[in-house]
C-alpha cells in the first residue's frame, strides 16, 4: 500500500508591497486625508486592480492625462515616474503636484539626464510603452534608444560606439536583461554599465524567491495584476526555473479547480504590487481544496523604506489659493 504524497503550499518571501508601492499608496491616501476629495492621480498609481478600485472608493480619481485634471486641483504621478513634459503641463494647469515616483525610478532618470548631458547614446533595455518606459526616455529622448530585448540589439544605431551606455527598466527579468546586454557587448564593446544594477532590489529579490519554490512546485500561483511588469515576469521566471504551469490571478475566484488536477505541491507568490489580503484569498481557495499545508519558504529579509514626497509636508491648497489671487 503506498502512501499518498502531502497536498502542500510553498509561500515565497519576500513578496508583494515593496517600498516604492507602500509608499505610492500611502501618499494617496494621506492626501485624500490632508486635503479631502478628489484627489487626482494621473495613470494607475501602482498596477493593481484591486489598490486602484481601494483608492477610488476613497475619493481617488484616475485619469490617463494630465489635461484631464481641473485646473487648480492637485494630481498625484504614480510610482512609475512621468517624463518633464508632464511636470510642465501641470505647472501650465496651475496644479499642485505630488510625486510619487520611487525613488529607484527615479534613479534612473537622474543617470539618463547624466549621461545625456555628457554625450553619451543611451540605450534603455525596456517594454514599448510601459509608463516606465515613456517616462525615462522623456528625460533624454534625442539621446535615448529602446532594446526590447536580446534581438532588438541588433537594430540599434549610435553615433560613437566609444560613448554607448545601458540602463533599464526597474521591473524588468534579471536574466532576460542580462541576456540583453550580452548581446549589445556583443555589437558595442566599449559598452558602458551603468554606476549600479537598474532593476530594483524587489523585483530581483521576488525573482529569487519564485525560483526557489518553482523548482518544488508542480503549479505556481502569482498574484498580480496583467499590466504589471514585474508580475508577469514572476510568471516567466517560474516557468523557467522548473514549474510545470504557472498562472497570473488579480483575484481567488480567478483560480480554476482544472489546475489542482495531479498536483501536490503549488507554489505561490505576488507582484510588487499586491497587497497581503489578495496573497491570503487565494490560500483560503487553496486550503478548502486539501492545500492547508503551507510552508514559508524566505530567501531574503527586506527593510527599505522611503519617506513620503516633500510636497505632502506642505499645505497645498494654500499655495493654490497663494497663486490664483497673484494671477488676479
């Protein structure tokens, strides 16, 4: 008589809110505190259905260009970052701007202005159109090249290969970048790196962590939402490194029972920017299907946290009131 294998759950950690989403998130919602409904945010704040849907209900209102705010209102840019044009187009609408770019975006950005202004063709390993993306090429656009990875190398023209450098997009697959840039060395041997590793502490760090309980797991579960980044990669990641399937869920009830067949171990994570309550739904899915079991599997502690933007120290509504009776 043999004796059935344990129905089993590996947890990774770390996992979900990294420091840059806490406090994108903390910031609309002390706004809506300091200074009332609405506040608007211009794009998703962070990529997740359920935070945005949070935020509305809160008074929170998403619009997609910053012509869409009233004059005079305050917006928020999310955590991606915005290119200047933007910042100019706010100041022009007489708003009150927050930013609530993290500040490893940021970081980016500030290389790109840099080695803009020394000359050099950058070349940003990123997705077309993700709002990353936009936002750091609007800091050097005449100087700024896209490398949708390893095959996009080698369509890139520079005008001195002597002064080429790469960055890239914070969210991106360590791996899969590090193939990229294999492949522009390969084309440009007097690459330069960048002074430090462009993809954020989080996502390499949640990159670890799925691989370790991919190479366990039958099935991989990842919370998250289809226009996140780094979520769609922790899918990618955990094909890669053993699972037998993967998926990507917003929600629990996005779970289907036809996964479970022939499956004893289930590996389970969340993106970047996933809050715990949706990681927890889905254990409770997973519990009442004889996976109750659940082991904690950490591969590195996280203590990063970023203070708040400078303008939520300030009092807002007064500067406004300050400008609109200047402009009388």
């Amino acid at each position: 008589m043999t004796t059935e294998a344990p129905r089993r759950v590996l947890l990774a950690a770390p996992r979900g809110y990294c420091a840059g989403v806490d406090r994108a998130v903390i910031t609309v919602e002390k706004a809506l505190e300091q200074y009332g409904a609405p506040v608007y945010v211009r794009k998703q704040i962070v990529h997740n259905k359920y935070v945005v849907q949070t935020l509305e209900k809160k008074g929170a209102v998403f619009v997609d260009e910053t012509e869409e705010v009233p004059e005079g209102a305050i917006v928020i840019f999310s955590a991606h970052g915005v290119a200047p044009v933007v910042h100019d187009e706010a100041a022009e609408r007489n708003l009150a701007s927050i930013d609530a770019t993290c500040p490893l975006v940021t970081k980016v950005h500030k290389e790109a202005v840099r080695f803009a202004d020394s000359d050099y063709d950058i070349l940003l390993i990123g997705h077309e159109g993700h709002e990353e993306v936009v936002g750091t090429m609007g800091e050097a656009p005449e100087r700024m090249h896209l490398v949708d990875g390893p095959a996009d190398a080698a369509k890139v023209t520079v005008r001195d290969e002597s002064k080429v450098v790469w960055l890239s997009q914070t969210t991106l697959s360590v791996d899969e970048t590090m193939e990229t840039v294999d492949a522009l060395k390969n084309r440009f041997p007097n690459l330069l790196s960048p002074p430090s590793d462009d993809i954020c502490y989080a996502t390499q760090n949640r990159q670890v962590a799925v691989k370790e309980i991919a190479a366990e797991a039958d099935l991989v579960i990842v919370v998250g939402s289809r226009n996140s980044s780094n979520s769609i990669r922790l899918v990618e990641v955990a094909l890669q490194a053993g699972a037998t399937a993967s998926y990507l869920v917003d929600f629990a009830e996005e779970c289907d029972d036809a996964w479970l067949e022939d499956v004893r171990t289930v590996g389970v994570t969340s993106g970047a920017s996933v809050p715990e309550i949706l990681v927890e739904g889905v254990l409770e899915w997973l519990a009442a299907r004889g996976f109750g079991e659940v082991e904690v599997l950490r591969s590195a502690e996280e203590s990063i946290q970023f203070s708040l933007p400078k303008e939520l120290r300030r009092d807002l509504r007064a500067e406004l009131a300050d400008r609109a009776a200047t402009k009388r």
